[in-house]
C-alpha cells in the first residue's frame, strides 16, 4: 500500500505556466509535435531540423512572444510558443495540436 501511494505521488500531472517573459527564459526543451510541425511549415524533412533554444523575441504581428529557435537548411526559424510546462524540467508547446503546422517567421 505505501508503495502505491508513493508512486502516484511521483507521477503528477505537469503544471502548466503562463507564457511570460520570465517562464520564456526557464524552458529547456520542446514538445514531441513541435519538430514535426516545423517540417511541415516549411516543407522540410524531420531529419534537417534541430531544437537551438527558447527566446523572448517579436512575432509575425511584431508584438513581442516568447519562441521556440529551431536550426534548418533554411536558416534559424522561431516559431511561437503556446503553452508551457513544468514536470522535471519547464518544456514548450510550438505545436499543441498533432498534425498542425508551427506557426513561425
């Protein structure tokens, strides 16, 4: 029984935080839909694609947002961020949605 009650101790749900300049600056990582919505972006395999870091930058609309800096033959892309999480380490949502494309400049 306690080793039950251990265990779902350990396994809680992430929590999510507000997209803020100050959250933007703790993301370490990326989300699994977010390499391959990038590829469909821009019409690139998933194989040319690489996860650089998260950046307080402007958007399409020039207002300012926090970004997801990925790496391509293309040149760096950033792509905006929609959601953040925070399990063992703060990761991002670029693509919430599997099968969409990344929303980028």
């Amino acid at each position: 029984m306690l080793w039950g009650t251990l265990f779902a101790q350990a396994r809680t749900q992430p929590e999510m935080l507000f997209v803020t300049k100050e959250n933007c600056a703790l993301i370490r990582g990326y989300s699994k839909h977010d390499i391959a919505g990038v590829s469909r972006e821009f019409n690139l395999p998933v194989s040319k694609i690489r996860y650089v870091r998260a950046e307080w930058g402007r958007g399409q609309e020039g207002f300012e947002q926090c970004n997801l800096v990925f790496s391509t033959p293309q040149g760096n892309k950033s792509c905006k961020v929609f959601n953040i999480m925070k399990d063992e380490f703060v990761f991002a949502f670029a693509v919430p949605i599997p099968g969409n494309h990344a929303i980028c400049n």
